[in-house]
C-alpha cells in the first residue's frame, strides 16, 4: 500500500521546490505501458505548464485537488478560454474531468499544490502532448506572465 499521507507528501513538496521545473512527479504506475496513468503532481506557483493536449491517441485526464489551490483552464484551437475550474478546497471545487483532444493547462496558484492525476495510457515521451503553439513555450521569459494573464482575466 502506499499511503498519501503528511509524510509522502513532504517529500514531494521538498522535491518540487528543490527542481529547476518548481513541480514534481510521483508516478504510481509502475510501467509506462500501464493503460490507466496515476500520479501526484506537486508545484510551486512559479511553474509553467504549456498548453496542450493529449490527441493521436486522444485520452482523458482527471485532476484531483489534495492540497493547495489551481486553475485548470480549457482553450478552444485559437487560445481562447472556453472554460476553466478553481480548484480550491475552500470553495469547495475538487477536482476536473478533461475531455480528450482538449486543448489545457495547470495554473498553479498557491506553492506546495499537490494534485492526484489519472490519465489515460500508455506513456509515450514522443506522442504524448501536442503543444499549443498560441503559448509560450516553457522557459520563455514570458511563461509566468502568460499564467498571470490568464488568472487575471478570469478573476481568479
């Protein structure tokens, strides 16, 4: 068994802020190939997530809020956002089904955020995200300044 409790996640929480990245994995599936993908995300507000999607094959993705807070933000093919979910547990907004092929991002809004994530399989570095060419690309200067665009825009 292994427990999701105060301790695993400090050490994820540890990781995360030790990484050039500002956020972490752990990867509950124990290989790649797997068909169902379960994992903890943890990030720091000072991550960027780009834009993308999962397509050829499409595959879902679910969110799951443990601790901290996030924006999860859904773009139509132009960059437009066509819907979005605060996940925060004291406006009790938990967690978020993405459709496939749906173009989306992480927005991390408060540092040591941990969320459970479950995706479809299998993992393929090559083939797994499509990104969107409408955002910065990560480690572009203007990665930060994009998220905050996006939050104040709306109204988080």
């Amino acid at each position: 068994m292994i427990k999701i409790d105060k301790r695993f996640t400090e050490n994820l929480i540890e990781k995360a802020l030790q990484s050039d990245r500002k956020r972490t994995t752990f990867n509950f599936h124990k290989e790649l190939s797997d068909s169902l993908q379960r994992m903890i995300n943890t990030m720091n507000t000072d991550t960027y997530v780009q834009p993308h999607k999962h397509q050829n094959p499409d595959k879902r993705e679910v969110f799951i809020l443990i601790k901290g807070k996030a924006l999860i933000v859904e773009f139509d093919d132009q960059g437009v956002v066509s819907d979005y979910i605060l996940l925060d547990r004291m406006s009790e907004s938990y967690g978020c089904e993405i459709e496939p092929g749906s173009w989306h991002t992480i927005i991390c809004l408060e540092n040591n955020t941990l969320l459970y994530e479950v995706k479809d399989g299998p993992y393929d570095a090559f083939t797994d995200k499509k990104f969107a060419k409408w955002a910065p690309k990560e480690g572009d200067l203007n990665c930060l300044a994009y998220n905050k665009k996006i939050a104040k825009e709306l109204g988080v």
